[in-house]
C-alpha cells in the first residue's frame, strides 16, 4: 500500500502523517508513506486545501485532519479495494 500525505511540512502535515503511522502499526498493514511537499506534485492531485491523504493514488481526504478512526476506515477501505482487485 502506497499513502501520501501532501502538503508543505505544516504542523497539521505532521499530525496527519503521525496518525497514519499509528493506524499501519495498529493494523499491522505493511505502507509506503511519503511526504509530498513539492506544489506542482500536490496540485496534480484534485484537492483545493493541506493537508491531503492520498492512498494507491486515490485522494481520500483533503484539507482537515482527520482522527485516527477516520484513518482507519481509509485504510481499511483501501485494503477491501486491493483484495477485490487481485480476485479478479
């Protein structure tokens, strides 16, 4: 699994990347996570506001920082979509 979190390095930025940690750790789900702090990289994603969470290049939530619950459910959701995906 592949998790960007896009945005300038804001403390925000860190909060969102720190809450990410923890829910790969507690999942025990093996992700990439990468920093995207280079503008043009974060505007070829469709968000109009940091911090942004972006996993297997699908934005899932842009412009707030979302709790840990909420991160899970994405993660989780992501998961479902990569199981799916190799079924077929």
């Amino acid at each position: 699994m592949d998790i960007k979190v896009l945005g300038p390095g804001c403390s925000r930025c860190r909060q969102v990347e720190q809450t990410i940690r923890e829910v790969i750790t507690d999942l025990a789900v093996e992700a990439r996570i990468e920093e995207v702090r280079d503008i043009k990289k974060i505007m070829s994603y469709p968000l109009l506001a940091t911090p942004g969470i972006v996993i297997n290049e699908e934005l899932v939530c842009s412009g707030r920082v979302p709790n840990k619950a909420e991160v899970t459910t994405f993660v989780v959701n992501a998961l479902d979509k990569e199981e799916r995906f190799r079924r077929t």
